[in-house]
C-alpha cells in the first residue's frame, strides 16, 4: 500500500489535460518516478529483483529476449493494468506522458542500445 501512496502522491502532479508549460514543469520526470517507484520491485539498473512468496521474479528490463518480444504498446498496458496481480496497475496514476517516458524508461536498459 505505502507504493500505491507514493504513486499517487506523485500521480497527482502529473496533469494529463493541462497545456501549459508551467503546469507540468513541477512534475516528476519518467526518470525520477522510476527511480522512486518502479526500481523498489525491477532495481535500479532494471535488472529486477528478489523473487516474490508466490514464485515470480520482477521483470529484468536488462534481458534481450523481453526487449525483442515486447511491443512499446505491450510495455504501456502493463503499466496501465498491472500484471498478473502481481504488480499494480498505474494507470491512475500517470498520464500519459508519464506512461510514455516510463516506456522510454524501460527501453533505455535493452541491452542492444547504448545504455545511460
């Protein structure tokens, strides 16, 4: 729950209808939301994390096969939805720039690209 707190907390300085500049130069970048939110579960360096009571690990954003396989539209859903129960879903949250920085975000650690 305290995860969802801060989601929202930051969520809510995310204006997805405001236009203006200003507006949203307060708001936390894809950088800093998952840093702070999303590397609790997926690490730092995206790589994922200890495994889960129920058997499942976090996605490790590091690994090919997933950067090959999944579509940014894919990567954006499950961000939206959750997955599996095991993961929440944001979509609440975020707006959509937030979502698509984040999906950036995601990429930036596919090991076939030059990484930050």
């Amino acid at each position: 729950m305290r995860a969802l707190f801060v989601v929202a907390a930051i969520g809510a300085g995310v204006g997805t209808g405001c236009s203006s500049a200003s507006a949203t130069s307060n708001a936390p970048s894809a950088e800093v939301i998952f840093d702070s939110v999303c590397a609790r579960c997926h690490g730092a360096d995206g790589s994922g994390g200890l495994r889960l009571p129920d058997g499942t690990s976090p996605r490790n954003f590091r690994d090919p096969v997933f950067q090959a396989e999944r579509s940014d539209a894919q990567i954006r859903a499950a961000i939206i939805d959750g997955k599996n129960g095991a993961m929440p879903g944001f979509g609440q949250g975020f707006g959509a720039l937030v979502i698509d920085g984040l999906v950036a975000r995601i990429r930036s650690f596919d090991p076939r690209k030059a990484n930050p």
